[in-house]
C-alpha cells in the first residue's frame, strides 16, 4: 500500500515529539532529584571557594554572615579539632593557675544553653571557674565549666564520655581539669542578638557532631572532602566539609544549605503525568498534523509539477513563498521548465524547419528532374536528327535549339546553386549604403531591350535616396520582379517602378497592367519551379521569385505581391540610411 508523505510526515512527528516528552518524563521522574543535588553540591563548593577569599580579607565571621545574607547558605572555618576559627563573639576568656598557658579563650557556641540571659548573666569576670578538658596531644579542648553559681557543658562531648550513653570508641580520650579565673566575658547582652552563624543552632549543632568525630580518630585529620546529607523537622540538608592546608596544619572549610523537598514535588508531578501526557499527545497530534501538511504542501506541488513536466507540459509554475532549500528548489524546478519549453520549442521549431526543407529538397528534386527532362529531350531530339541527315536545310536551326537549350540549363543550374546557398542559413551578405535609384536605372537599362521589344511603357517615381543592403543582391530582386512584370504584360501598356519613402524606410514596387494573381496562386508564387503560366512554357527558370525571396529574408526587409486595381505589385522594404 502506498503511504503519502503527508502521513510519513506525520508519524515521524508524533514519534519524535512524544519519545522527546517521554525522555523528560522519565529524566524528571528518575533523574531530576539527583541531578538537582548535584547542583546544590557544586553550587556549594564554588561558594565555598568564594569564603575563602572573602575570609582573608575581612574575617571568617564576617565572610559567613556575607554569604548567609547573600546566598542563604551556611560556612564557617574549622580549625584542626573542628573548633570554629577567629571567633570574635561569644567568648570568655580565663587565666589558668595550674597550666603553663596562661590565658584560655572558649568560645561559648558549643555549650548548651550558653545563650539564655539567665546563664550569660552569672558568668562574669572575676569568677573562679573549674574547667574539665579533652587532652589530645598538647591541646585542651573544654567541654565542661563550672563556676560556683552555675555551669555551661557541651553535651556532644560529655555524653560520649561519662553517663548512660557513653561510647566505647571515645575510651581512649585522656580527659584532665584545668582551675583559673574569668577575665574577660564576650558576648550580646540579650539572646535576640547574637549574630551569624552561632545563632543558627542546627548549623552549630552539626559543627559539634563533626567536632565529636575528629575527637574520636584523635584529631585524625580528613585527607578528601567529604559530603554528608542530614535532616531536621523534614527538611534536607547538604554538608560538604573540604580540607585545606594552612602552615602545614590541616583545618576545613564546613558549609551546609538546605535541599527543598523534591521528593514530595516529584511525586506530585508523577499525579499530574498522566493529564499532562493526554493533553500533550492531543496537541502533538494536532501539530503534527499541521507540521506535515505545510512540510509536504510545496513536495507534493513540486511532485504534481514534475509530473506536468514530464508530459510535456511546462504551463504551470511553482509558487515560491521562502528562501529555504525547498524555495531554491522550487526556483530550479521553474527555471528548468522554462529552459525545456524554451529548448524544446527550439527543437520543435527545428524539427518543423527541418521537415519543410525535407519537403522542398524533394520539391526541389522533382522540379529540377521535371526542368531538366525537357531540355535534355529537345538536345537528344536535335543530335538525332543531324545524326540522321533529316532535314539538311535546317541544320543551324537544330544547332541554335540546342545552344538555346544549354544555355536554359546554365542559368537553371546557376540558380539552383544560388538558391542553395542563400538557404544554407550560413551566407551573411555584407551590408553597406547604396543609391536605390541608380540600381533601379540599371536595371531598367539592362533589360531596356525587352521593354522595346514588347513595346511596353516604363513609368519611373523614384527619388534619390540612400539605403542599407547589398546593392548587388537588391538589383538582381529588382531584375527578378522588372522580368516577371515583363513577361507578365501585353504588348502596349505599362510598367511602373515607385520608391517610396519615410524616416526610416523605403518602400520599392513594380506593379504591371495585367490580369490579377488568384489567390491560390499568390500563396504559390515564392514557390521554388512554380510558375502562373503552364507547364509546358520555357518562360524563366521558376526559381526568380524563390531566390528574391531568400535575398529578402536575408535582409530581413517586408516583401509581398498584391492585387491592384490594374494588375499586380511586387513590393519590399528597406531600412534608410540613418
């Protein structure tokens, strides 16, 4: 069965469309959370680099509340025990008595309940303070301080230490008691304003977690970055902790920025799939369709055209509405129509040419076989007769016959060849400029002897003008109409020659009394052979009026024989001298 590529278009189209719909549904379904983690996680990485930069010009506070404010993302720098670095808030300071160290600044985020007005209130300068300790090599690191009215402890780390839900992996951990007294006291008088990032407590409390890890591996530093995923109260969060040296020591960049919830949109868009596909393949359908039809609208013209071409029939033309691939084809497709119309009536024209000259050449060959055939006859008659002795007396008359006879066939041959070249269609005569009236007056007088004999009357209206042609051809067409006028006039009555003139022409006739052309006749007349008069007559050769009429067209003047009032004209044209 054959397919039209209307319907070949169309299901191409609804198959790439609906694989393409397909591709993202499965891509959105499968693909999309992942995808979108992994962009929080490079997007999170570059502002983690831009921390950096910003944390050696102006601080690691101030480069994380920058970025908070910002980007809503959460980075701190963490030092080899993942204590936060350059803390410039929320600290005390004490001066120990029983270390070689004699002040110790403790940053107060990691103590649980360290913000509340009430316990900032009673941790004040002058205070004698106990402190318990994390030993790991020579670094203390507290987790537990105590003064006489109140406490502040770090739970991460004293939970995996001592209690009920003490770790094992923390037994190794050497714990020691540091004495001294509060010097100085850094912290906001109310909770409300305690700045970025000690304030976001799920930040801080992940800081500690990681913090509490590191104690465990006894402070062994990470060798690559890490990337942890956490959630609190249903929401998502993305931690990278990136490793970076400093001075030979080892300390972390540790950033955190929430995840939306894309498990709950993802399976809310897998409800909606099934009205979006319907509706979607509905419209790809309809677009499909549209799409196909205006794709194979100028194929299918072009088809149908082709088509008309192949028959032969050039008559209609493409419609070109674009300048794309299918409007340059569609502008070949016409062009090529009009060459092969053009060639192809070339070719016709040719062809037509070619039968007629076909038609004439035999014309020709039975005119000249009919032409030759008499005189031959005569000359074979006459060589018989003086062969014989048959009439003695009459011996030059036979001889003259003969002579007459040859020379007949001399002129029909000359004329033949003449004929011959001028239709050749390779003869360019040279044109040039001549008087029209001196031709005529020659003519007149080569055959002033015929007109005497005749006793004909020979009127001349003509003027001095200049024409283009040439003169020798012209004069033998003026011979050709002044002897066919001639021979066609009774004794007594007249002959006239006329030269009329405009701006850029001049009209030439010979009109002669005499009895009117019929007009089957007049069709004839430019006929190679033919002749008005009968067969039988020796008049002329018949190939005058054909050898005027090929000078003519050579010279591409307007020539015609018409009917008058008191005979027949001959007339043509030719172009002035400008």
């Amino acid at each position: 069965m054959k397919k039209s590529i209307v319907f070949k278009w169309f299901v191409l189209t609804v198959l790439l469309f609906s694989t393409m719909f397909l591709f993202i549904g499965i891509t959105q379904n499968y693909f999309f959370e992942k995808y979108y983690i992994n962009e929080k996680s490079d997007t999170l990485g570059m502002y983690m680099d831009e921390y950096y930069e910003i944390a050696v010009k102006k601080g690691g506070e101030a480069a994380s509340g920058e970025l908070y404010r910002n980007n809503h993302v959460w980075i701190t720098k963490l030092d080899e025990y993942g204590r936060i670095c350059d803390v410039e808030n929320y600290y005390i300071e004490v001066e120990l008595q029983n270390e070689s160290q004699s002040t110790l600044r403790i940053p107060m985020y990691s103590f649980e309940g360290e913000y509340s007005s009430d316990v900032l209130s009673l941790l004040e300068a002058g205070e004698e303070v106990i402190i318990d300790t994390v030993n790991i090599a020579d670094e203390r690191i507290p987790y537990l301080i105590q003064t006489d009215s109140t406490g502040a402890v770090n739970l991460d780390i004293a939970n995996k230490l001592h209690g009920p839900y003490a770790d094992k992996a923390y037994n190794h951990l050497i714990t020691g008691i540091l004495r001294g007294r509060i010097t100085k006291t850094e912290f906001p008088e109310q909770s409300s304003y305690i700045l970025f990032p000690y304030n976001e407590h799920y930040f801080i409390k992940q800081v500690k977690e990681f913090q509490v890890g590191l104690l465990a591996d006894n402070g062994k530093p990470l060798q690559h970055t890490k990337e942890l995923s956490a959630t609190e109260n249903f929401a998502e969060y993305k931690i990278i902790i990136k490793p970076v040296i400093e001075n030979g020591v080892t300390k972390y960049i540790f950033a955190m920025t929430s995840l939306q919830p894309v498990d709950e949109a993802v399976a809310v868009i897998r409800q909606f799939y099934p009205y979006y596909f319907g509706f979607t393949f509905l419209c790809i359908i309809f677009l499909a369709f549209i799409f196909s039809k205006w794709l194979a609208k100028p194929l299918i013209s072009i088809n149908q055209v082709t088509g008309k071409i192949a028959n032969m029939d050039f008559t209609e033309k493409l419609p070109v509405r674009s300048a794309d691939e299918i409007g340059q084809l569609s502008q070949k497709i016409n062009y090529l129509s009009n060459q092969m119309e053009t060639y192809i009536g070339q070719l016709k024209q040719d062809l037509d040419k070619e039968r007629k000259l076909e038609t004439i050449r035999k014309e020709f060959i039975a005119g000249v076989s009919h032409e030759l055939k008499t005189p031959l006859a005569v000359m074979k008659s006459c060589l018989s007769i003086l062969r014989d002795g048959i009439a003695a007396e009459k011996r030059e008359h036979y001889f003259q016959a003969m002579e007459d006879e040859i020379q007949r066939t001399d002129l029909l041959v000359v004329n033949m060849l003449d004929l011959a070249k001028f239709e050749s269609g390779t003869y360019k005569p040279e044109m040039a400029p001549f008087e029209i009236d001196m031709a005529i007056t020659e003519v007149c007088r080569s055959l002033a002897e015929q007109i005497k004999k005749k006793n004909l009357s020979l009127t001349l209206s003509i003027c001095s003008q200049m024409v283009v042609g040439h003169k020798g051809l012209i004069s033998r067409v003026i011979t050709n109409f002044l002897s066919n006028a001639i021979r066609h006039t009774e004794n007594g009555h007249t002959i006239v020659i006329a030269v009329k003139c405009n701006e850029q022409t001049a009209e030439i006739s010979v009109e002669n009394q005499g009895n009117p052309i019929s007009e089957e006749y007049r069709k004839k007349i430019w006929d190679q052979f033919y002749r008005v008069e009968a067969r039988t007559s020796k008049a002329g050769t018949g190939l005058g009026l054909s050898i005027s009429k090929e000078i003519l067209e050579l010279h591409h003047a307007v020539y015609g024989v018409e009917n008058t009032k008191d005979g027949v004209r001959f007339f043509f044209t030719l172009p002035i001298q400008p």
